[in-house]
C-alpha cells in the first residue's frame, strides 16, 4: 500500500541551511549537501530545499546548490525558491531535482502553474502556501489567508479557493504551512491541514509546528495528510534533542500509520550492487 | 556504457547522478549516434507520455531506439513515463505510444487521490536477475496517474497496489521498465540500477 511520508525541509542561503522562527531570526545550521547527505542515510523519505534569499534578491536559483545535493540524495528531491519561468524550472530539473515548488510567485502570476504543468507535468509542480488564521469574514470563508513573500504579505487570498484553483490549474501536491506554528514546535495546524486535504484531491503535505514524534501523528492522521515536513525537529541547534527518521518511523508504526519501514535494505544475495563495484566491461 | 537518454521532458541527469555513484560508465545521449554507441539503454521519463513522444520524435530517437531494442536487443531499462511508452496506447490524452510491449496504459480512477505520489510496496511476482534484490514487499518512489496493463501476464514482473493491484515492473525479453523511480527508490533503486548494469538478457 502507498505510505505517507517524511519530507525534510531546509532553507537555503548561499549554500548553507539556515533555520528561523516563524519566518525570522535565522541561524546557520550546516552546507546543504552535507545536511541532505545525512538525511539521506538516515533514510529520510524525501528532501526540499528552498532558496529562500532567491526571490527577495531577484537573482536565479542557486542551481550549483542543487546539483551538489541531487549528486548525493537517492530520493525525491523538489527545490523552491527564484522560481519565475518555466525556463527556470527547467534549469532547476535538469540540475536533478524532481519537483518544483512555487510558492509568491504562483499567487502573482497563477498561470506559472499552468506553464510548468503543461511543460513538465502535473507530478512535478508543488503549490507551497503560507497561511495564518485571521478569522472568518466576507471574502475568507475558511478564515485562513493566503501570505507570501516569507509569510510579510496578505494576500486576501482565502486559503482553501486558492489550493482549489492550484488544483485546478496542474499543481500535483500542495504545502500547507502555517504561518502560526512555524519553527514553534506546537504541532500542525490540523485544522487547516485537514480542510486543505478535504478540497482537494492531490497528496497534501503538513508543514509548520512539527515538535514530537506525536504532531507528526497527528498531522498524517487527524490532519488528513498524505506528507509531513518536519524540519527542526531534525536538525535544529535550538531543540535540546534532534530526532531521527527511525525514532519517527517507529512512532508513526506504533500509532498504525503506514510508512517506508527504517532500516529494510535490498538483499546482498545473488551479487548486489555496492557502491564500489564497476562495471565488468 | 549505459545511454542515458536525455530528452527535454526528461530527468536524465538524476539517472546519471545514480550510476555515477554507482560507479557505473554512462553517458547522456541526446542523438542517433549517442544511442548507437550505448550497451545498454535507460529511458527515464517525467510528465506525460504524449510530451515524451513528441520529445523522442523530436530528437529523431525514435527509429533508432527501435533498431537497438527490438533489432539489436541490447538491454533496455525504462523508468516511468519510460514505461508507460513502451506500451501501444496510452489513455493520456489517447495517444499511440511505441508498441515494444503488447497492452495499453490506462488512468487510475478519479475517486482516488491523483497522482499517486509516494513509496508504495512493490512484490515480485517471478525472479528476474534485475529485480531479484528487491525483498518481498520493497518499498519503492511512484509518481504516476496511470498505470500499465500489459497483454500478455508473462510481461508482468512484479505488482504494487493503489486501491487495485497494477503492473509496476515489466520484463520482455531485453527490456525491463519499472513504474517507480528506481533512481529515487534509495537502497533498492540503487541496487536494482546495478543489477541492470550486469544484466545479460538471454534472447
């Protein structure tokens, strides 16, 4: 059966992880290739990177970033951040990531969704939004607004017409991270998490508030997603202790949620490959 | 030497990255000459099927593909949407795909959430020496809204199930296609990489 999944997250400035609260005070954390190496053989599921400098200084994508993480990571891979053109997400896959998330600039320009899905298909464009409950009124039914540029900006945008116009336009995974829980450890904000997964039908990824082994439970559960990202739960300098995927794994199996077991690996019987093994010709 | 084949739709370069590390001598090709050369042949493949074969077309791959796998029988491995096209039809956007392996690609339903996005359990169903690494179940990357129904069972190689059972690796005599990518499946992607490299298809 298809399991949920364990997405790290980093954000990137020239080349290093740096990790921030709710959007602020960030500190450097380790070089992205290194940081994603580890987490690679830790048996993460997947990774994401955002460039998160990219956009705000009007410069491309760090793609020299990218190459290096994709050379050493053997498991999906999506990159955000600078992205404004389908030319650049062309750049950014052929740099080996498989996906792309678009985030500010899909809420001023939607049909960037459109374009990468035609382009390259549904599968490799993640609509990420940044939302923060402001209550219900005329205009936000869901009482949740859609924010961008680092979480500065209202949007008027309520947050679940837009995941369904994402939806709508190609996107094939959407990003709920909540503004109020961010780098908080306080757990997802399951309710939003859980009205995105309702409206609509793409895999849903939990995102913003991830502090226990148990808010990453509640997120692939009451939440209703298909995907946690859990960030500073991994690596943060600020937490007293990391958890790794396993102490995870094992969790989210002891509450019944299906994942990817830690630790299966291919039989060495019958000459498997090893890293150091060359071709015989 | 493994031809990568690189077209625009395609994530060739994550192909490259996994046998690099492999240690795998390999090439991205782009052209009839960089395919004629090749010892064995990938096709990757990302988005849709109709975007690949106007790529491949594009690119004037298609008839010496053709010469290489069906004539020459080299060893053919296809990753995704590199699979989906080996079939004769796909029901994304009804389109007439390369006819290598007898049946047609076909949606999942739409009560299902679409694509189907994850690591799902992937169970042999015969030994096979590409896939004989692959535990039963092993867990594998997908990302696909459709699914492979070959003609002929002997083609099917091992199953996965979303709501209902699908084939997710195909084998017919020098070619072998898995729906999931086995260059982003960890440990036994990687493994399964390396079990084509040392592949000699008898045919």
């Amino acid at each position: 059966m298809l399991t949920k999944r364990l997405i790290a997250c980093f954000d990137v400035v020239r080349g290093r992880v740096t990790k921030a609260q709710q959007f602020q005070d960030n500190i450097d954390v380790a070089a992205a290739e290194e940081l994603a190496t580890r987490l690679y053989d830790d048996q993460i599921d997947e990774i994401v990177f955002y460039d998160i400098t990219a956009s705000a200084e009007r410069r491309k994508i760090d793609l020299e970033t990218v190459r290096r993480v994709a050379r050493h990571v053997f498991v999906p891979f999506t990159v955000g951040g600078g992205i404004r053109s389908v030319d650049d997400m062309f750049d950014v896959l052929k740099a080996g990531a498989e996906k792309i998330s678009v985030d500010s600039m899909a809420v001023r320009d939607p049909s960037i969704i459109q374009q990468g899905a035609a382009a390259f298909g549904r599968q490799c464009i993640v609509l990420s939004t940044q939302v923060q409950a402001v209550g219900r009124r005329p205009g936000l039914p869901s009482g949740y607004e859609v924010f961008i540029d680092g979480a500065r900006k209202a949007t008027g945008l309520d947050a679940l017409d837009w995941v369904r116009r994402g939806e709508d336009l190609g996107a094939g995974e959407v990003v709920v991270n909540s503004i109020d829980r961010d780098g908080t450890a306080s757990g997802y904000d399951l309710e939003i998490t859980a009205a995105v997964a309702d409206a609509v039908n793409l895999p849903v990824i939990a995102s913003g508030g991830a502090g226990t082994v148990d808010h990453v439970v509640a997120g692939l559960t009451a939440g209703g997603a298909q995907a946690a990202i859990i960030s500073s739960i991994l690596y943060s300098p600020r937490f007293d202790r990391n958890v790794g995927v396993e102490e995870l794994k094992v969790g989210l199996t002891a509450a019944g949620v299906a994942v990817r077991p830690y630790g299966a690996a291919p039989s060495r019987a019958g000459g498997a490959a090893s890293t150091s093994e060359r071709p015989s010709d | 030497m493994i031809g990568v084949i690189d077209y625009r739709a395609g994530n060739a370069p994550s192909v490259g990255y996994a046998l690099a590390h492999l240690g795998l001598e390999h090439r991205l090709v782009r052209d009839a000459p960089g395919v004629r050369t090749a010892d064995q042949l990938v096709l990757p493949g990302v988005g849709a099927a109709g975007a690949t074969l106007d790529s491949l077309y594009e690119a004037d791959l298609v008839d010496v593909l053709t010469e290489r796998v069906l004539g020459d029988r080299v060893p053919f491995l296809g990753i995704c949407i590199g699979l989906q096209v080996l079939f004769e039809r796909s029901d994304e956007g009804d389109v007439e795909c390369l006819g290598w392996v007898p049946g047609v690609v076909r949606r999942f339903p739409s009560s299902l959430r679409v694509p189907q996005i994850g690591w799902n359990t992937v169970r042999p169903t015969r030994a096979h020496p590409v896939t004989d690494g692959l535990v039963d179940p092993a867990h594998c990357y997908f990302v696909n809204s459709y699914y492979c129904e070959p003609a002929e069972p002997d083609d099917v190689l091992a199953v996965t199930e979303y709501s209902t059972a699908f084939c997710s690796v195909v084998a017919r005599q020098n070619i072998v296609a898995t729906q999931f990518h086995a260059e982003k499946s960890g440990p036994f992607g990687l493994d399964l990489l390396g079990r084509f490299a040392r592949w000699e298809p008898r045919c």
